[in-house]
C-alpha cells in the first residue's frame, strides 16, 4: 500500500521511479464501445432462414452480438466504428430522400431536409398534387429516421411535416411511432 502524500512526502521528484507505486490503472472496455439493442423484428430474414449471428458481426465490423431472451440483440462494437455506422447510415438515407426528389412516382416531392439526429424530417411538396396522391412518404422517411435513431441508441421519435413548398404551410404533421398506435 501507498502513503498518503504529505507535506514531508511532497520532496522533489527526480524519476518516475521515486512516485509512489499507485497501482495499476485499469480501463472501462464501456469507453472503448458501444452496446446497442435491436428488436426482435430485426432478426427477421427474408427467406425464413435461422439468423446468424457470427455472420452478422463479420459484415458490420461489430465486436459481438448477442440474441436476448425477449428475442431482441444486442451488438458490441467499437465507438470508432459505430461512429462510422452512423456516418454511412446518414448518406445513405440522405441519398434515399434524394430519390424520392427524384423519382417519377413522386414529382410533387420538391426537397427533403431534416435535423441532425433525424428527430425532425421536412418533406417540401406541391400541395395540389401531394394532396391528390396516395402517398407514403411520411412512413417510409419515419421508418428510416427510426432506425437511425436505434443505431444512434436514443429512444426513437421523429416528426415528419409535410410543407407546401410554394406558402411553407404545414399540410401534415405526423409522429412516428406515436401514428402506429392510432
């Protein structure tokens, strides 16, 4: 055990040999990575098929994953790749909205915008013909903005607005996942 420093234990030190032994220093792996928990429907494979989780970790760089008693899983990886994850996850969603601009079944959607954390997507759209549409956009930008936000381990929730490109009148407003419960 060490001493306690006092004032005739505060003597100059020469070497890092004359410091008190302190111990060992120890890290939390915690700081290191990140744990995150997916439902259950994530392990849901299109062709029925047992999901496997060795493979799964291989694929996405993870450290481990772990399939929990309610079905959920839970993934290890480092915070450096996790930090990639969502840097990917975001162009590629960013290219999705990009698609739904541009896209021939949706020419009244004029731009996508939306916050940091995907907590707020702005869908800019011809009201006359966005209102005559049967359209899906508010699901499928909600469905990918929760996602993200599952890899980003907050608690999912987002608002999409759909705006009158021409006024900047919201037409609909719609929060997910509050809308799957009505």
């Amino acid at each position: 055990p060490s001493e306690p420093i006092t004032e005739e234990s505060t003597e100059e030190v020469e070497s890092l040999e004359d410091l008190p032994d302190l111990g060992a220093i120890e890290t939390d792996e915690k700081l290191l990575s990140v744990e995150i928990t997916l439902p259950a429907s994530f392990l849901e494979t299109e062709d029925g098929s047992a999901f496997d989780v060795d493979a799964y970790c291989e694929e996405n760089g993870f450290n481990s994953a772990v399939i929990n008693e309610d079905g959920s899983l839970t993934v290890s990886m480092t915070k450096v790749r996790h930090e990639e994850m969502l840097q990917e996850m975001a162009a590629e969603l960013d290219a999705s909205f990009a698609e739904l601009v541009e896209a021939d079944d949706t020419p009244y959607i004029k731009e996508i915008t939306r916050s940091e954390n995907f907590d707020e997507v702005i869908v800019k759209v011809v009201r006359a013909e966005y209102e005559n549409a049967f359209d899906m956009t508010p699901f499928v930008v909600g469905f990918s903005s929760m996602m993200y936000q599952i890899f980003l381990d907050m608690e999912y929730h987002v608002e999409i607005l759909m705006v009158d490109a021409d006024t900047g009148e919201t037409i609909n407003s719609v929060v997910y996942p509050d809308a799957f419960q009505e």
